[in-house]
C-alpha cells in the first residue's frame, strides 16, 4: 500500500527532478552521501548557526535559546534526510521542503538568509565529500548530485514560501480594507472621548488637584488602541506617522516636567494641548478615510473571525520583538456545548456563543483582540500583558462567565461555563507555535475537570488534532 503524501502539480516536477538526480548517481557516489550523513550534519548545523548569526536580521530569529534548541536538531534531520533520500521517500520529502518554506513565511524569514544559509551549507558539504572521498571522480559525481539536491530543496521551499506570502499578503489587504473597526462613527466618538478624559485628566495632576505621576499617552487606551489597532486598520501612511511622532513628543515632554514644581508643570501644558489638538485633526482624517466597511466579522457573534488572526498575530510578534512588550493570548472553549446543543436546541447554542461574545467585548480593553476562532471557541488577544497578568484577566473572565447566565428564548436561564489556556509570547517569532501553546493550555483545563484556568507550561501535552507546530 502506497503512503507516500499526495503531490500537487506544483511539487510533480520537484519530485521528477530528485528521481532524475538520484537515478543519475552511482553507488560509489550515492555509499559516499550515505556516509557523510553518519556524522556531517552536526558540525554544518553549527557551521550555518555561525555564519547567520553575524547577520542583525538572522539575530532576530535565532538569538533566542528556545528557538536555537528546536532549529539545531532540525538541521541535522533535514540534512540527513536531503542525504540519504531514496526513490519511494521523494514524495515525503518534497513536502518536506514545501513544510519548511511555509514556516519560513510564517516567520517571516528573508530568502535572501535562507539561501545564503544554503550556499554555506553546500561549500562546506562540498569540502567534507571531496576529504571522505577514495576517488576525484566519485567526489564529484557526489559534489554533482549534492548540489542538485540542495536546490531542489531550495526551489521547494521557495515555492512554498511565496504562495504562503502571497496568501497573507492578500488577507493584510483585506484586514485593512474591512478594518477593525467595527461601527467607524462609534469608535470615532469612543477614540475621541478616551483622548479628552486623558487631556483632562493631565490637567488635574499637572495643577496639582489629583495624586499621582502623569500617566504616559502611549499606554493610556487611547495609545494601545491606536499602536495595536488604529495603524493596521487605517494602514501605514504619513497620517499615522506624524499620530505616532506626536504620541512620543507629548510623552517625552511628560517626562522632562515630571521633577518640575506644579507651576512648572503647568507651563508644558499649551504646547501639549496643541499637539493633542493636532492628533484629534489627524484622526478625523483618518476616519473620514476609512469610510464605513464592514469589519470581516463572525455573521452570528460578530466577532473577528479567524482568516485575521495570522495577521494579528505577525503584527503583535513585531511589535513585541522591536519594542520588548509583551502579549498573550487566551483560547477559550465553552463547556458541555454539545450537551447545550442536545438539550436544548441549535438556538440556545447560538444564544450561548452570542452572550459570550458579548461579555468578551464588556471585560477586556478596545486595544485587545477578540476572535471566533471556530465552533464553541473563542481567541482574546491580549496586548501589553504579561503571562502572569493574562492569567488574573483570564480568571476574572472565567468567574465572571460562570456568574452571567444567559437566557432563552423560553425565559429560562442557562448557567455557563468556560475552560480557558493561556500563553505569553516567549520571544519566539512562529504564531503557529503561540496558537499551539494555548490550545495545550485550553486542553488541559478541559482534562482537569473544565471551568478552570491553565497556563501553558513545558510538558503539556498537544491538544488532539493539532500539527505540531516545530520551528525548522
């Protein structure tokens, strides 16, 4: 019985091309690759760490220990796999490649790294062929099909690659165009009333009528809904550029009169005014351009639904990386919804999922995230939190389900519950791996019993279903 993985018309000709090489190889050459692969692999993994590493931009995915575990050893299996490949692996093997350059979109790795790690790899297996070798012929038979193996990988890879970015490409334009905002002329008013409450409340603790330090615009609501939110749904643009450059001035100017007498103080005030004065003109801009659209929304719990989480997720990796912020995510998953479903009908579950959507929008901040990722499950993405804080809002969100029960249709009252995962963003740049982390988290609470709160931990085991999500 055939179990060789099916081949799209993309990947038929990559697995000819290995066929053609390897027929064209003889067994001198094909005993040589053979026994390179016994002890080559570990020694070329470091070699290809080294040599990236120099790179500022390679740094930014594998500097962190976490990840450099997982790549290494994968290293090592990919080339001895790309070694010692036979007629009836090519089929794995190609999908294999097509695997690879998936998470190199996902992660957003530049080709321009991957093939440079590529070029590094061949002159040194180069070099260990012709030093093992008994004969210059067989070295280079062997150097010969080495060659065209690494390319054929490479050209997998890359195929992947830009299907997959030409696939997020069009879900960030699409994102954009529905935008996040759900009602546009609602969070207009709503941005404009979290901008003056902010304004005036500076005012009261710059004369000295309120306690406390002057609360940084950047992390009040109005900055985490503009940075998480605002940009990505009206685009990067100039009118975004100078909100952002004027979020910073006012912050900076903050700073500086913090040690100032009250008197002092209060003379920053006109200029801050004026530049709070110029972001309220900006965003008006900025509304009026983004017209009304729809939000790409769950039809039923009018939720963001889950063809957008890979672009949020890539922006808040981003975000996280450049500015050493934190994020976490949350996978919640109503309790017993089948039995909700069985017993009382298809209804009362979509009243169900529809009273959770709402207390989702009630208990968490405008800046965050909230998604239908699919069934009876639901995402919140949580920006500017840590793990730890993630965990107290994901037990506050839990007991507050639990004391909300919704009502039928009948006028009775249905008690709900929920299991909740949660997982911070360790620095890893994969979402798939972030994603994975909380549905383990999720699928253990279910295991203890539901209606609880697990934090993703190492050593718990995958949720059922889920491809692991190994960085290469």
């Amino acid at each position: 019985m055939d179990t060789s993985p099916p081949m799209d018309d993309a990947s038929q000709p990559l697995a000819a091309a290995w066929l053609h090489t390897l027929q064209h190889t003889g067994p001198a050459a094909t005993a040589l690759l053979h026994a390179v692969a016994t002890d080559a692999p570990a020694p070329l993994a470091q070699r290809f760490y080294d040599v990236l590493l120099v790179d500022a931009r390679a740094r930014r995915f594998l500097s962190h220990e976490q990840v450099k575990q997982r790549l290494q050893p994968a290293m090592q299996r990919w080339l001895v796999q790309l070694l010692t490949t036979t007629a009836g692996d090519i089929a794995a093997t190609v999908a294999a490649q097509r695997i690879i350059g998936d998470v190199h979109a996902r992660v957003g790795i530049p080709v321009d790294l991957v093939t440079r790690g590529a070029r590094v790899l061949k002159h040194d297996l180069y070099g260990r062929l012709q030093a093992r070798a008994d004969h210059a012929d067989t070295a280079f038979e062997a150097i010969r099909t080495a060659s065209a193996l690494v390319d054929i990988a490479m050209e997998g890879m890359t195929l992947a690659y830009t299907h997959a970015r030409d696939r997020s490409t069009r879900a960030d334009a699409a994102y954009r165009l529905f935008s996040l905002v759900q009602n546009v002329g609602t969070e207009r008013e709503r941005q404009r009333a979290l901008l003056l409450d902010w304004e005036n409340t500076l005012l009261y603790t710059l004369a000295g009528h309120a306690e406390g330090e002057n609360a940084s615009l950047a992390t009040s609501e109005f900055g985490l809904w503009f940075t998480h939110k605002g940009i990505p749904s009206f685009g990067e643009s100039s009118e975004t550029a100078q909100v952002s450059a004027l979020v910073k001035a006012i912050d900076a100017c903050l700073q500086q009169a913090s040690d100032d007498a009250p008197a002092q103080r209060l003379a920053a005030l006109p200029a801050i005014r004026e530049r709070l004065a110029a972001i309220r003109t900006l965003m008006t801009l900025l509304f009026e351009r983004i017209g009304e659209l729809d939000a790409g929304s769950d039809s039923l719990t009018h939720l963001l639904n889950r063809r957008f989480l890979p672009t949020v997720l890539r922006r808040e990796i981003e975000l996280a990386t450049r500015n050493q912020t934190p994020f976490a995510l949350l996978m919640l998953d109503l309790d017993h919804f089948k039995a909700i479903n069985d017993g009382h009908g298809h209804d009362a579950g979509d009243r169900a999922l529809q009273h959770v959507a709402g207390l989702l929008g009630q208990l968490t901040r405008g800046s965050d995230y909230l998604f239908r990722f699919g069934g009876e499950e639901f995402v919140v993405v949580l920006v500017a939190a840590s793990q730890s804080q993630a965990a107290l809002i994901a037990e506050s969100l839990r007991r507050q389900i639990a004391q909300a029960p919704v009502m039928l249709g009948n006028g009775t009252s249905l008690a709900l519950t929920t299991s909740i995962g949660v997982a911070g963003h360790d620095g890893h740049p994969d979402y798939e791996r972030l994603l994975a982390r909380a549905d383990a988290a999720m699928y253990a609470a279910k295991r203890r019993g539901r209606n609880c709160v697990v934090v993703a931990e190492e050593g718990l085991p995958e949720a059922p279903g889920r491809r692991s999500a190994r960085a290469l």
